[in-house]
C-alpha cells in the first residue's frame, strides 16, 4: 500500500526524524536517505488478528523507482487502544476488538516553509474477540438469605487476559430457589439448593458453576447512620446501614441495595453514589435540592433525607496581558519562576520554532522578550528550571542531526541564558519531558520509550546513572513527574506506573527505580477506547491524569480526553474515585496548587477546577469548575482559535501558554476556597 493518508492523531510509538535546520530555511538533502522516499509500502493492506495474538506486519520506504531506501528513519505510529505494534519484530498485537490502523511516517523539513512534508504509508487493523478461554469469578457471599438481592462479578478470560465487552449468560438450576438476571443479579427466593452457572456465550469452554444454599434471613431490622453531613454539592456524604437480626445482633452478610429518590432536585442524574463494602455507601450530590436516600434488605428498609445547597458562583477570568510570539512559531510549554537577580521571568518553548524565549514579567501587564535560545531541534517541547533557579532543562526533538537530547542552560542571568552543555547520549530519539531533582534530571525518552536518569551535578558534562522501562514491547513513555521520592510516569495505554526513587517504601533509590504500583484504564469514545495517559501530577492524596486523543472519530473540533483523579493514599493500590471531563475538547498539561487544577484544555482554553476535600464522580457536573478563560484573539500563528498547552499560577496570577498565540497572563478573582 502507497501513500495513503493515515497520520492523523494516532498513537507516537517509535519516531526517527530526519534533517532539520535551526535557521527555519532550506536544507541540502543530498546526503539524506529519506529525502529519496517518496512513498511507504506495507507487507499486507489490513491485518486481521484476535485479541491476544499477534500477526506480521512490515514496511518499506520507496523511491521512486520503486526501490528499497533501506537507510531511510519511519516514524511508527498506532492509533486508539486496540492493537499494538513492534516496529522492532514487525508484529500487530490485538489488545481489544475494533478497528483502528498502523501509520508509518518518512519526515523532511518543508523546503519552503515552516513545517515538514511527511511521505505516508500504513495499514488498517481488525481485532477480533478471542474466545473465551475461562471465566473468572470475583469474591462471593458467604451465605444467601431468602428475599435478598446479590450481585455476583464474573469476567471472560482468554489466555489469561480479560475480554473486554465478552458476553456472559447466567442461568439457575432451581429459579424457584434462586433466581438468575443478567448481569450476575441474584434473587434468593426460598431456602434450598441450587446451581447457578456462567457461561461465555461466544464459547462453549468457558464455563463455572456456583453451588448455592439459601437460608431463612435472620434480618428484623435496618437502620441508617451519617458520619457527615454536605453542605454543597460535590462534598462527599457516607451512609452506613444496620442490619440486625431480632436479638439486635448485626447480621454483617446481608448485603444492602441502596436507593435514591430525587424529592425536588433534578435532573435524574442529580446523585452519584457507590457501594463500599456490604453495608455502606458514599453519595455525592450533582445538583442542589433535597434527596430520600433508602437502605434496603429484602423487605426491610430505612430512610433518611438530605438537603444540598450549591457551590459557590464560578469566577470570572481576566485578562492582564498577551505576549504574542514571532509569526509562525507555535508555544509549546512554559515556567514561571523570579529570577537570582530578584526579577521575575517566564521561558517557553516553541514548535517548528527551534528555541526558546525568556519573557521578562517583573511588569505583568508588559511581558517583554528579552532573550532567546537556539537549538538543533524544531521542536522544543518542555522546559523545566530547577528550585535554586540556576539551571534550566530544555529538551528537542527533530534535530538536524539527530543527536536529539536535553540542553543545560545556565539561568544566574535569568534575563540571557547560556547554553552550559548538550547531552544526546542515548537519547538521540527525542526527549518530550524531564523533572528536575537536585543534580538529577529524569527524561522521557521517546527512542527507547524508557526514563533516563540524567546527572547534572557538573552541568557541562552530564552523565547517564540510571534507567528504567515497562518490559512490554508497545509501550510508549510520555512524560514524568516527581515528588517526596516517588516518580509517576504517564504510560500511554499502561497508564499511570508509580516508582520509589528514595521514597523508601520499595526500596528505590533515585538511580535505581523500584516499581510501586500502575493503574491503567480505557477511555470509550463511541466503539473506539483509548487509554493515552500523557500527563501525571501528585496532590495530596491524589494523582491527577490526563488524556491526549487525536484521530478520533468523535474528533471533529480537535483532540479529546479528560482528567483522571485516582486516590493514592494507599500509593501500592490506586483507584480511580473522580474525572473532570469537558465535553469536545481534549486535556493537556496540569497545575495543582492551594486546591485547584489548572489546566490547559486545548481547544476549552485554560479551565480552573476546585479539588479541596474528598474528591468522588464527575466533577464537572458537580459544578466544581470555577473559572473559564479562551485563549485566543486575531493574533498568532491560527488566528481566533484556542489551543491552551499549559498553565501555572504565579504571584497571584494565571500565566498559560497558547499553541496558537503565545504567551497569557490572567488574574482570577474570587476568595480562597473553603474545603
């Protein structure tokens, strides 16, 4: 297959750049191989492979005569989370049924503009549902009791692995004794035996049974308990529920059906609730107004009722001032920070821009460049300062010579930076972003997809100490983050993986990662899913992810995604308890301080979000967003469009960089929050 066009928003696995110029003007590619490609040829159109399995997949860059450019650099890309590829062995791995594609890119420099001239190939993928190979039953009640409703957990296994979407078929021996509904909903009917058993309806191997004996209940009574009361919506109520017997002895294996009656507040979805454990329940109200929340067992039942106010009015966001980078370079991301010579100083990075820019913004109302750095990379993605303010971190991608890497520029002039030392050593693929911890620098490779443990204590002559990976061949590293000797990596499709770097509760050291724990999840838009997790920040108890989707079918205005916020207070087994999900738009880089997100939402703009207290459910439907603010006028590389990358509070303002129109500055008003 030749040249057809599936670049657009999928998954980076491996990228290979070739030959860009800092000076943004024509490069000589006579010694390129890849300015010989002109089209990219698969192995095969569409590659059919079952979930689990693997099947071979190459491709060849062309000239055109139609020959091998056996030297030439292809960018491998994936999109969605339905397969996987090994550019290394040539193998599609299917991770879940759908349909998605494998794009292969050869990169040059546009010769006439800023930007590149991309040569295309790839394939389409079909995944199909593997057959059940077993079935995996979660915890089971201890005992059944006549006139209760249980709920059994059962998850289709293939080779080990779950079968997303697998469907499963309950049937009961005795309905009369016990009754099966979809789903693995049991009602215990009248004291007896019975079988109940599951199956994969898609395979007749994958089968288990359950031998059931249901009792007379011993339950007489049901009372209901707060340990707290809401004030607003979005705070987080806790029910639990008594259930005893008739010599008022707790009857702790009757399990409760919980129950939510709207008395005036709307609309249905106006409450979230979860179970915790058999007898209790946290509730967290979307909207205001009065609520009947029901414990019930069997025939028994107890109420109580609950009366939400709303949260505070949201805040209004103004504009300071806008620093508008030079015509046709995009803003990638910023730091914020005063400088040693008692000023104060925002760097951003640029996109087909190859520097960077030192803002002096001791005035806020008039951010001036007064500086610029250079370097052999067109895009320079992430720039970091370290807490004494005497260093910074840049990192390039796309150079010239592919000896792509970090820079160390002295800041102790913050106002005119200087290049002290460029290190590319075993990072000729790319870094996207680093963390600064004292001498050490943590960089996310996109070469081995690894993170690089970078010394700098002599700034001029870096060195590698110390490495550390996923073992699984599609992994995809995008960013880092580092904090009280833990390390959160952004994993892609593996999602959130957390290290000890000197924590101590694994034994890590700040060279020598040891492996805590990892949550990955999968985002459903329409029948595509999605993990993507490129963003990763600590606060407090929780650990704040975000999404990165182009491509997408529903991707119509631009990319998707949301916030994750798992709760890692017991870090070795972290949960997923909340979101923060903007409808259209897609999440990019995370702030958290004195209780707030800031975020910058892409094509939302930079978006504010409360995140004091117990966090639980959708928090944009609890009305937890304070401020909104469009970044976008008629300036700028696309005008009157918003592409939010970052943002960081800073003395009382909100600085965010735009992709599209540089440099902003915005005050929030309001009062602090109250938890």
């Amino acid at each position: 297959m030749k040249g057809r066009d599936v670049g657009a928003g999928i998954l980076l696995l491996t990228v290979f750049v070739a030959g860009t110029r800092s000076d943004l003007h024509a490069q000589d590619t006579t010694d390129n191989p890849d300015a010989r490609v002109v089209s990219v040829a698969s192995s095969v159109d569409t590659v059919y492979v079952a979930v689990g399995e693997k099947a071979p997949l190459t491709f060849t860059a062309l000239d055109a005569d139609g020959k091998p450019v056996p030297d030439a650099y292809m960018g491998v890309y994936i999109g969605g989370a339905e397969a996987g590829y090994d550019k290394d062995s040539g193998q599609v791995v299917g991770l879940a049924p759908g349909l998605t594609n494998v794009a292969v890119r050869v990169r040059l420099p546009n010769e006439r503009a800023i930007g590149f001239s991309d040569t295309w190939g790839g394939a389409m993928i079909v995944v199909t549902q593997a057959l059940a190979t077993d079935i995996r039953l979660g915890k089971l009640p201890r005992r059944y009791y006549a006139g209760l409703t249980y709920h059994l957990d059962a998850r289709a296994l293939a080779s080990g692995h779950e079968l997303e979407g697998a469907e499963l078929q309950w049937t009961s021996s005795d309905p009369a004794v016990i009754e099966v509904w979809a789903g693995g909903v049991l009602e215990a009917r009248k004291p007896g035996a019975a079988t109940v058993s599951v199956e994969s309806v898609d395979s007749g191997i994958a089968r288990r049974q359950i031998e059931v004996t249901v009792y007379p209940s011993p339950v007489s009574e049901v009372s209901l308990a707060s340990a707290s009361q809401p004030g607003r919506v979005g705070d987080v109520v806790r029910y639990e529920a008594d259930v005893v017997d008739i010599n008022g002895e707790s009857v702790a294996d009757a399990p409760v059906i919980w129950s939510v009656t709207n008395l005036d507040a709307q609309p249905f979805d106006a409450m979230w609730y979860e179970t915790e454990g058999a007898h209790a329940a946290a509730f967290v109200p979307n909207e205001p107004g009065r609520y009947r929340i029901t414990a019930n067992v069997g025939s028994h039942r107890a109420h109580t009722e609950l009366t939400v106010a709303s949260r505070p009015e949201r805040r209004t966001i103004t504009l300071v001032a806008h620093g508008v980078a030079p015509t046709g370079q995009a803003t990638t991301d910023l730091w914020v920070f005063s400088g040693l010579d008692g000023r104060d100083y925002a760097y951003t990075g640029t996109y087909h821009g190859n520097l960077i820019y030192a803002w002096d913004v001791t005035d806020p109302s008039t951010p001036t460049i007064v500086d610029s750095v250079s370097f052999d990379g067109r895009r320079v993605n992430d720039v970091k300062i370290n807490t004494a303010r005497t260093i910074a971190i840049v990192t390039s991608e796309h150079a010239a010579n592919r000896r792509n890497g970090i820079t160390v520029l002295d800041i102790s002039e913050p106002a005119h930076p200087k290049r002290l030392s460029h290190y590319s050593e075993g990072l000729t693929g790319g870094v996207h972003n680093t963390w600064i911890v004292g001498d050490l620098v943590y960089a996310v490779h996109y070469g081995t997809r690894a993170l690089h443990i970078i010394d700098i204590s002599n700034p001029e002559a870096p060195t590698e100490v110390g490495r550390w990976q996923l073992e699984n061949s599609d992994r995809f590293l995008h960013d880092v983050m580092v904090q009280d000797g833990l390390a959160y990596l952004s994993y892609w499709n593996d999602g959130v993986v957390m290290l000890d770097v000197g924590n101590g509760i694994k034994g890590g050291t700040p060279t020598e990662p040891a492996f805590v724990s990892q949550l990955a999840y999968r985002y459903r838009l329409g029948s595509e899913a999605y993990g993507n997790t490129h963003h990763a920040i600590r606060y407090g108890n929780y650990v704040f992810t975000g999404d990165e989707i182009f491509g997408c079918a529903e991707c119509t205005n631009g990319p998707r995604g949301y916030i994750h916020a798992i709760d890692v207070s017991d870090v070795e087994n972290p949960r997923e308890v909340a979101f923060y999900r903007v409808p259209e738009a897609g999440a990019h880089n995370i702030w958290a301080e004195d209780d707030k997100l800031f975020i910058g939402y892409y094509q939302a703009g930079l978006r504010v979000v409360d995140v004091s207290g117990e966090l639980r459910g959708d928090l944009y439907r609890q009305g937890r967003e304070l401020a909104v603010f469009m970044t976008e006028d008629s300036s700028g590389t696309s005008p009157n469009t918003t592409d939010t990358w970052g943002a960081q509070p800073y003395k009382g303002l909100i600085y965010a960089s735009d992709g599209n129109s540089g440099l902003w500055i915005t005050r929030m008003e309001g009062q602090a929050l109250v938890p």
